[in-house]
C-alpha cells in the first residue's frame, strides 16, 4: 500500500487530525530518502569494518575443485585467531569473553577434540553425553535451590544452546502447557522493557504477545504494572536477574509472589547471573533471593557459556518439576522414519560442547566459582566508584558488576566513540542513551580497571571540548534512537546482517 491509498483513508477520521497525519505522511518520501542517503554511508563504513579481511586473505565463493592443503587452512585460521585476540586477552572487551585464560582454553580444546565426533541426538552411540548433560542440569539446579530431598527436589531441566534458546524453550512450554490445561489460544507473557530480547523473539516465533512493562527510577520493572497488567491469557510472568541493558535486578520475590497468586507460571531470567548470583551470596554480598527458593518460581535461565566459563555454545533451562518440562520436549509418533525426539528446538547437537561445559564446571568447582567471583565483584567496586567520581557521569540504577553509563550533560555516544578509539569493545544502548561494561575475568587483570577509569576521564575531557563529532558510531546511535519510524531501523539491521553474510 502507498502513501496515496493510505492517506486516501482517512476519511472517517476528524478533519484536523486527518490533515494532520496526511501531512505527516506527505514527509515520509523525503525523510526516507534522507535516512537512505544516511544509511549508505553508514553500510560502507560497516563493511569496512566488518570485511577487514578482503584484502588479507582469498576469497572461497565457491567450492574449489581440489581440496586446498590443510596446512595453509590451518595456517590462515591461526592468523585470524592472532588478529582478533588480543582486545579481548588484554581486557577490553565488554562480556564476550568470560574466562580466557590460554590454560583454561586449552584444556577445554582438548576435552572438544575428544569428543568431536559426539551428538545427544544418538544417546544410544553416544551415552556419555547424556551422563554429561544430566549432570549439568544437576549441577546447575542445585546452586539455585534443588535439594537431593524435599519440596525441591524434583527441579529439572536440560542443556540448551544457549541464553536465548533457554527462554524460547520456556516461552514454548507455558504456551503448550496454558493451550493444553487452560484452552488458551491467544496468549500473553508479561515482561518488563529491559527484558532479553530474545523474549521478543519468542513472542514472534510462538504467536504470544508482549505485554511490555516500563521500569522504575531504578531500573526496575514496575511491579504494581505487573499487577495490573494480568487477565485471563496471562501465560506467564518475567523477572530478569540482571537485566542485560542495566545490570539491575527486577523484584524477583514480589513478582513470582503474584505469579503464585494468580496461578501463572514465573521465569527468572538468570542468563548473566546463574554462576555469579549464588557465589556472591555465599561471599556476604547483598543480593536477592532470584531461584526456587522462591515457591512462585517456576522456570529459570541460566548461561553455563557466560560466568559459567564453558564454551560458547551451552545454557541451561530449569523447570521446577518434570510435567512442566514435558510442555518443552518435542515427540513424534508416526513418522515414517520412525519414532523421533528431541528435547530441545535442535536435533543433531555437539556433544562436544555439553563435554566442555560438564569439564569446565568440574574444573572450576565451587572454590574456583567463588575466587572468580570475587575477583569481579571486588573489580566492579573500583570501577564503579572511579567512574562516580566523573562528574559528568551517571550509573543507572544500582546494579552490581555491570554499568549502564549515561550523562545528563554529553552526548555519551560521543564519549563511547572515544573509548572505541581507545580500544575498548563497549556495548552501545538506547531508552535512554547510554554504554555498558560488563565485567568478567579478562577486566580482573592488574592495571585493566585503572585503564578503564583513565581512558574514560580522557574521552569524557576530550567530548567537552570537542562535542557535535560527525564521525564514529555516535551519528548513528542518534539517529536510530529518534527515528519515529521503527520500520526504517529495523530495515537498517537487516541490512547489517546482509553485509555479514557478504562475500
């Protein structure tokens, strides 16, 4: 549909109104054609920064005829390898890398070797991955409120491949469980705006909407909105513990408090916080009660790949008892290839990985969980009083061991710009403006806390002299952050990922 056939029906509407949109509508062409002209400049210097290797090394758009020797295979792979770590070795990076010690990552290479040729698909061949899966799971729910006897003893759950596969697979199991026990075709999840995004895609992927609700002046989720927001297709309720974008902690208790109240399933989002979360409680610091300690609590997420130091590529999904994970597992009967299932969306997985994850988890034992966590919480204490003592700086709510930046008086893209060009690897949000930090193991390094704080009284000197830059990321933040047309940044994401996939 055109302009012309949209502004052609208007007529219902109110005159004023109706000119009032139709004269809106008329700019649409020439912003569009502004922010196209925007957007190709913005693509080019993407490509440029996504295709550093043009011109480093030859291009395979096709299928060489002959196999090429291994070892130049080899060899170009390590050469890229050497190009892309050393941000991350030396601390610059916002998250990404979790552990990175070279020991750490050659032992779980070796574990990947051994178990290279290993798929959960055929537990039959392969019974160590499901020796190594379900202890995982084990291993996992007991540091979040499972006991070997008791009300919780029967939590359960199973290995995923990662943070945002965990959540689609709870988001998919209340939606069967509430269609199956309730009839409830058109169902809602209730979730608060700082929520993971991949809770968006569940919400596109199975058909449930979105009842998005704001947070408070702490960046917490409103819980008495959360209140208000329930009726009879309320599926299930969301708390995040953290929340990616702030680092805050929702209202855990209270919300899985409502849930139980009103019979609804509750999921904590515990993606960042899983193997950070309970070792700082043990440590003395003041967190919230977020697992199944809580009765209301019916579901959690938890990143085994994150600050649980295994490979990229495994997360865990808890249930608080079997017939709610059954909503979850897909079976087939009467496939002519005979029966078929799966306990996740994937059928074929790397056992590898879930062998990594159970020897990671094994070689970390509590003591070294508790070491590690320390060390970052100790970390985040000196960075988050070096960056209070900037007074053009804010921190948003009171999060922990991951900042949310922002100012009042600089545009703090700006000043995100200035520590990219300083090296850092920092994560730009929006609503509101502002960068994070995500603390790991790499910032724990002698001297990188120290570097942080001086780069960012640097870029923060360097934007109050120079402010309105043209260059960098921030020209596009601020557009992105104010275009009234969602539509048109979503097409610019898309376009992105079309460049990703550029040869």
């Amino acid at each position: 549909m055109n302009i012309e056939e949209i502004t052609g029906k208007l007529s219902w509407l109110p005159a004023s109104l109706a000119r009032f949109i139709e004269k809106r509508m008329k700019k649409i062409p020439s912003v569009k054609k502004m922010i196209d002209a925007e957007n190709e400049k913005v693509m080019h210097v993407l490509e440029h920064s996504l295709k550093p290797y043009s011109d480093k090394f030859d291009k395979y758009p096709i299928l060489p005829a002959t196999g090429l020797n291994r070892e130049k295979i080899l060899a170009d792979i390590q050469q890229m390898n050497e190009l892309e770590s050393g941000k991350w070795k030396d601390g610059y990076v916002s998250g990404g890398i979790y552990h990175g010690s070279q020991e750490h990552i050659d032992f779980l290479n070796k574990v990947y070797a051994l178990q290279s040729q290993s798929n959960p698909l055929h537990s039959d061949l392969f019974p160590s991955a499901t020796k190594f899966e379900a202890e995982i799971v084990s291993m996992v729910a007991t540091l979040h409120g499972k006991t070997v006897v008791g009300a919780n003893s029967s939590i359960c759950g199973t290995v995923s491949s990662g943070g945002t596969e965990s959540i689609l697979l709870a988001m998919k199991t209340y939606r069967d469980k509430a269609r199956e026990e309730r009839g409830i075709t058109e169902p809602e999840m209730i979730v608060p705006v700082t929520a993971h995004a991949a809770f968006d895609k569940a919400s596109q992927y199975f058909n449930i909407k979105q009842v998005k609700i704001a947070v408070t002046g702490n960046y917490t989720v409103d819980v008495n909105a959360v209140k208000r927001a329930i009726n009879n297709n309320t599926i299930v309720i969301v708390g995040s513990a953290p929340s990616f974008p702030h680092g805050t902690f929702d209202a855990i208790k209270e919300l899985s408090d409502i849930a139980l109240k009103h019979k609804i399933g509750f999921h904590t989002d515990c993606c960042l916080g899983g193997f950070v979360v309970p070792f700082a409680e043990k440590l003395g610091y003041k967190v919230p009660v977020v697992d199944f300690r809580l009765p209301g609590v019916t579901s959690m997420s938890v990143d085994t790949h994150k600050y649980g130091y295994a490979a990229k590529g495994t997360s865990v999904v808890l249930y608080r008892d079997e017939a709610l994970r059954h909503y979850q597992f897909y079976t087939s009967t009467e496939w002519p290839g005979g029966l078929y299932f799966s306990p996740t969306l994937a059928g074929s997985r790397p056992g590898a990985l879930s062998a990594a994850c159970w020897a990671a988890m094994l070689a970390m034992g509590e003591e070294g969980y508790l070491q590690a966590t320390k060390a970052i919480l100790e970390t985040a204490d000196k960075i988050k009083a070096g960056i209070l003592s900037i007074p053009e700086l804010k921190i948003l709510g009171e999060p922990l061991w991951i900042f949310a930046i922002a100012s009042d008086s600089l545009n703090i893209y700006e000043v995100l710009d200035q520590m990219t060009k300083k090296g850092w690897n920092l994560n730009g949000l929006h609503k509101p403006a502002c960068f994070h930090l995500a603390l790991t193991l790499r910032q724990t390094q002698p001297g990188v806390a120290e570097r942080f704080i001086q780069d960012l009284k640097d870029s923060v000197a360097y934007v109050k002299t120079n402010p309105g830059s043209k260059d960098g990321m921030a020209p596009v933040y601020g557009m992105a952050s104010s275009l009234p047309f969602r539509g048109i940044v979503s097409d610019i994401l898309k376009k992105y990922l079309d460049v990703v996939y550029k040869v």
